[in-house]
C-alpha cells in the first residue's frame, strides 16, 4: 500500500514509488512474471498491429506482459489458457 508523505500531501507533488523503477528494478518485483488479459475490439487491434488484419466489431483477447509489450492475440480465452499452459507467468485480468 503506498502511503503519501506529509510533506508530499501538502506540496502537491506526490511522487508515486513505482514511477522511477528500472528494468531491473521491476523484474525484481515480479514484472517479468505478470501478464494482463484484457478483451480488445479489431478496429482497436488494427490500431496498434498494423501488419495484421483484425475484423473491426469482432472482439479479441489481448495478452500482454507487465511492461505493455504485447505477447499474444487471440479470439477465444480458452487459447489464452493453452498458450499459457507452459508458461511461467501469472495472470492478471483488467477491468
């Protein structure tokens, strides 16, 4: 739980703890071991992966690791879980 300082709360500057973390900082925190599931329409997938073609109303799911980079596109959750079947990563899903 972070907790602002005093000092912080009466600057109005508060300075989040995970704002300044190195690469190596947010490993060590589990970063490399996290992945977010969130479900994702194709004209919003087109937006981001110009090199494939999604159709525009269908919806996706999207896997992507802690630091944003995308890992896996698919349609159905059940892929997600195979994909995920060897893998040494934890899931998160967004909301």
């Amino acid at each position: 739980m972070y907790e602002k300082r005093h000092d912080e709360a009466t600057s109005g500057d508060a300075v989040h703890p995970l704002k300044d973390l190195t690469s190596a900082q947010f490993a060590a925190l589990g970063g490399n071991a996290v992945a977010y599931l969130r479900p994702v329409s194709g004209d919003v997938l087109s937006a981001m992966i110009t090199d494939a073609e999604f159709e525009n109303d269908a919806v996706y799911q999207l896997l992507m690791s802690a630091d944003g980079t995308p890992l896996l596109v698919t349609d159905t959750e059940a892929a997600v879980t195979d994909w995920l079947g060897d893998k040494n990563l934890g899931l998160a899903t967004l909301h």
